[in-house]
C-alpha cells in the first residue's frame, strides 16, 4: 500500500513529483523516495518518515530534469528503512522501478536472479522486478531502445504474480515513463506536452483533470503529452479519457486545519451529491432492473472498517423496508467462510476507495458462486467498481484524511435509497410510503447541516474528558452500528481505547470496565428504543460513568435527568437518525485527537485505502 507517481514532460519533473507524493501521503507514509533522470543518469534521492524529509533530502542534491518517478511508502515486505525505500534499481543503477501491490512469487524470482548474478540491495519484494527486468532487456529483440524496454517490462509481467501496479524509468530510452496495472491502482493523467503516472487522480489534479482509468493487465507508455496504451495481450487501444470534476481545492484542506475536519463539514454537501443521483430511477442507476429487484432473495453486505459499519446500518433498513434477509459480513471473514449458495442472492462491497484487498477478495468469491454483485464506492475507475455488476457512486469527493467521516455517511445514505428501492419494487413498500420515506431522505441533507454546528458543544465538552482512559459507547437498534463507528474513531485518531456495544449487552459483561468518571456516550434519540436508553443510563451512571446523552429535542428533558450532559441533535426520521448521530462522535474523535497533540489526518500505523490482505 504505497503511493506512485511519474512525470514527463517539459518541465523539472522534481516540484511536481514532490507536490504528488504529499497528496498521496494518506497512501502510506514510512519512507519516500524519487529518481530523476538527469543528463543521461539516474539521481536517486531517498528517505525515511513523511514526504518532508524526502523534500529536506532532494533540496540538498538538488536534481533536474524532466523524467522522474516517485514513491510514498507503507512497509510490506522489509522494515521501513532508507535501503527498502523506493525507487529501486537494476545492478546496472540504470533502470528504476517504483510500485505498490505484492508480488506474490518474489522469493523464487530473488533466488532465480541471484543465481544469474544480479545482485540486490533490499529486502523488498519490488526490487526483483528490476532485476527481472534488467535480465529480459539482455533477451529481448527490439528495433530500439525503447521497443526493447517495452517488451522486457511485458516479459516481466508474464512472470511475476501477485496485485501490482509499477512504474519503470530507463536511462537508455529517456522521455519514456512506463506503467503497469494489475489489481493495484494506476491512473494516467494527461496535460499539455506532460504526463502523470499515479496511484490516484489528486497526485496531478492541479495540473490536469483528463485522465484515463487504465485496465488490469494494461501497460502504459507516456512520453510528453502522448500517452499509449497496451492491452493485457500487447495490443495498442485506444484509450477513453475522462475529466474529473473534482478540482484541486477539493482535494486539499480548504482552510481547516485537517482533512478529518474539513471532510466532518463536507457531510451536507456529500449527501446531497450523492443523493442527487439518485433522485433519477434508482433502480436503473444500480442496474438492476424491475423484475431482477423483485427476485432477490437474500442480501450478503461485505465490507471493512467504517464501511462494515455502514452495512450494519444497512442491515436494518433492507429487513425493514424490502423484507429481504441481511447478512453482513467483515470481508476478511466472509472469503473464510462457507457461504450457502442461493439463487437470488445480490452481494453488496461497501467500499470508500474500492481497492481494499478484503473486499475484493470476497466480492471475488461471491462472483465465484454465481451471485449478483453490487459496489456502494466513492472512486471512479477502481478496482471494486470494475469487479462488480453494477455500482452506485456516492460521489461525495476525495476522502484524504484516513478516518473516514462522510464516505460513511454517504454509504449509509445510499443504504437507506437502496433499501427503499427494493421495498417498492418487491411490494414490501407502498408508493405512498416510499415517497415520504424517498421525502424524508431529501431533507436529510439540510438535517446535516445543522448537526454540523455541534462542533463548538463537542469541543467544550472533549476539555473536560480527554484524558480519560478508556471511553463506551452504547446505542440500540439502527444506533448500534454508530456506537461501533463511534468507538472506532475515536481510537483511530486519538489512539485511546474505545468501544462500542449495543446498549442491552453492557449487564452480559462490559459494565465490569464502567468506573467513576469513565466517560460513556449514548446514542438515545427520542424514538421506539428510548425508554430502554434511559435504564442504560440509569446502570452506568449508578456505576460512576460520567454519561453524555446525544438525544433529539424530544429526548432532551427526560435525558437530562439520567445524564451528566447533553449534546441535542436535530431530529430525522428514526431510520434516518444514524446518518446524525455519527457526526458529534467525529467531532469528538477529532477533537480529543487535537488536545492529545496526535497526527490526526495520518495517525500512526494506518493507511488510507488498505490493498493488503
Ligand atoms: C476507518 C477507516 C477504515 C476503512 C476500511 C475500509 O475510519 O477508514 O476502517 O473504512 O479500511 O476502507 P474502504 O471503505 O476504502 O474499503
């Protein structure tokens, strides 16, 4: 899970490989490196920790020219070192390889290579695709130099395994970037007379929006403003471009002080971007017609982290709306399991970047066993939207920061469309009670932009409890999934232990941790789980917690007699509250965070999109 980034072009390829890497940081961030072909050889310039040092370290060197390659990296294979850094090199120091992924059969390739002489610096799996390549370039027949660079990189793809996506720069065939996708990302981006090799599209989008989503196993030749593309079998397509509407400033900080921060704000806008697709015919947007709606019998929701929470979420609304029996499953689980087979089974990846491993490893097996399958995804051109049979968008912009905040949110709104959907189209839902329910969604998005203003409440509230140890969240029914994110988000950020139960389990064993001043929260809008929300409160308050009530305005009078505090949300429909209830809980994350001086976009050991299993 590391970051790649390439330019050619006319200009000192270095302001622009820097400027990328630190747009993918959130891909990894353990060492980071770039090679510049300058006259003829190839300076290379690496370093441990974030981009910064790498910036500190080429300053010193100070490298031009106008081909280069740069890498951000989260360790895989050998610790995180300057050795293991990217970009590597053949023996020759001649030809660079920058690349993200696994190669799968590295350990024979490397003992392969070392009988044959080559001899390696690293512990990395990437270097071997160097090697490799140096030794096909000594086998292959080419016209030039770099026809002979091309088919040696294609030689190597026959023969290394594994999910992959790399760059290659060779001194002999300057002005020629090459890239290779398979199951990794890879994206190229095109401007006037200079291209971008990336493992995301905010690496170049300050410099150019048009961009091609390449295939697995297609190689990519950029030189200056022409780029060309080779199929899996070593064919020239031609190559759709798309533009992307996400300008920079969408991708950058905006003036807050943190991505988390500023994304926790998008949340109105993300929902009503999302939601506007969907006020088209839903069901044709999924691609799943009336008749095929009407036949699912059985929903397997499969998804990781913040996205499983999601799926929870959406669990009660498919059995609440559609009547449709709801398993969700954590992906790295589900590809383990014994899955019955059924007809009529649709699979749901819920996915933010749509490159986790886990969950395209288990949309892989539900395809295996003949079930129709969906992506609820954030990013065009993934790998997940590419697997699936269909996905719906949730178009709420890039997500940098690595906690996600309104990816969540989104996915949980196109839950809540989904299942209306199918409840109209198998008869579970009436016309009538889909379109309050469908009206009701509308107006989510205004909801969302007045919870967004508890900011100040939570902020207050966080100086009083930071340095708790250990934090609780409880919720019941459709809240339960949001005292798990809760909890998750808190722990992600700010590195306290949290967690998350359903508010009827803590008697089963988790009240043993409750002690004076352990802050608990509750999730306990004024709905049909209520009362109960209030005997939890009574139990940990009796317990010595320090309880904070996030209820609806209804809720406030009888919550403050049970509570310490009171954070008041406005009120949605009771299937709809979740979507607010999550975000004072983000706000809290965030701001215990920040009062604990933690890396609150970056937090230590965790990466954005996780394309390792
Ligand atoms: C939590 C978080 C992770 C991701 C998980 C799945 O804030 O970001 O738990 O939700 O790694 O990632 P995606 O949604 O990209 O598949």
């Amino acid at each position: 899970m590391c970051g790649i980034i390439g330019y050619v072009g006319k200009n000192n390829s270095v302001s622009y490989i820097i400027d990328g890497l630190k747009k993918l940081e959130y891909r990894g961030y353990d060492s980071a490196g770039i090679s510049i072909l300058q006259e003829g050889k190839l300076v290379t310039v690496r370093a441990v920790g974030k981009v910064a040092e790498l910036e500190r370290a080429a300053l010193q060197v100070n490298p031009v020219g106008t081909t280069g390659l740069g890498h951000t990296r989260w360790a895989t294979h050998g610790k995180p070192s300057e050795e293991n850094s990217h970009p590597h090199t053949d023996c020759s120091g001649e030809l660079v390889v920058v690349h993200n992924g696994i190669i799968e059969n590295y350990l024979t390739l490397r003992t392969q290579l070392e009988s044959l002489g080559h001899k390696f610096k690293s512990e990395t799996d990437t270097e071997v695709i160097a090697h490799l390549i140096e030794e096909n370039l000594k086998h292959v027949r080419a016209a030039n130099e770099e026809e002979k660079l091309i088919k040696a990189v294609q030689k190597t793809n026959k023969e290394i395994s594994g999910a992959f996506a790399y760059g290659v720069m060779w001194a002999h065939a300057p002005g020629l970037l090459v890239g290779v996708k398979n199951q990794s990302p890879l994206v190229v981006g095109i401007g006037k007379k200079e291209s971008f090799l990336a493992s995301d599209v905010p690496a170049f989008l300050q410099h150019t929006n048009k961009v091609i989503f390449l295939d697995e196993g297609e190689v990519a030749l950029l030189r200056g403003g022409q780029v060309t593309v080779l199929d899996k079998t070593g064919q020239v397509k031609k190559a759709k471009s798309v533009r992307i509407s996400w300008d920079q400033k969408t991708a950058e900080k905006g003036g807050y002080d943190h991505f988390m921060l500023k994304e926790i704000y998008e949340q109105p806008q993300a929902i009503e971007d999302t939601l506007r697709t969907a006020r088209a015919d839903f069901g044709k947007i999924l691609g799943l017609d009336t008749s095929t709606l009407r036949g699912l019998k059985d929903i397997h929701i499969i998804a990781c982290g913040t996205a499983y929470h999601a799926g929870l979420v959406g669990k009660y609304y498919i059995e609440q709306f559609a009547g449709i029996p709801v398993s969700v499953d954590l992906a790295s689980e589900y590809k383990y399991r014994t899955v019955p087979h059924m007809k009529g089974t649709l699979a749901i990846a819920i996915s933010q970047s749509g490159e986790t491993a886990d969950t395209i490893g288990a949309i892989k097996k539900a395809k295996s066993l003949g079930f129709r399958t969906l992506a609820i995804c954030n990013v065009l051109g993934s790998t997940l939207t590419r697997l699936c049979d269909s996905t719906f968008f949730t178009h709420c912009g890039p997500e940098i920061s690595v906690a996600s905040t309104k990816a969540f949110t989104s996915q949980i709104t196109s839950m809540y469309m989904l299942a209306i959907t199918l409840g109209l189209a198998n008869g579970n839902v009436s016309k009538a009670a889909f379109d309050k329910l469908h009206r009701e969604l509308m107006r989510l998005s205004k909801a969302m932009s007045e919870t967004v203003k508890l900011e100040y409440t939570v902020r207050h509230l966080t100086r009083k409890i930071y340095k708790a140890d250990r934090f609780i969240f409880l919720g019941r029914h459709v809240n339960f999934p949001i005292a798990l994110e809760g909890a998750l988000k808190l722990k992600e950020v700010s590195y306290r232990s949290a967690e998350g139960f359903a508010a009827g389990e803590i008697k089963h064993g988790p009240i043993s941790i409750i002690d004076k001043g352990t802050p608990v929260f509750m999730l306990m809008p004024h709905d049909s789980v209520f009362e109960k929300m209030l005997s939890a409160c009574q139990e940990c308050r009796a317990r010595g917690a320090f309880v904070v009530a996030i209820t609806t305005p209804d809720g406030v009078a009888q919550a403050k007699r049970v509570a310490d505090m009171i954070i008041p949300v406005p009120q949605a429909s009771e299937f709809l509250q979740p979507v607010l209830n999550v975000v004072p809980l983000q706000f809290l994350a965030y701001w215990i965070a920040k009062r604990l001086g933690c890396d609150i976009d970056q937090p230590r050991n965790l990466a954005k999109s996780v394309t390792v299993e």
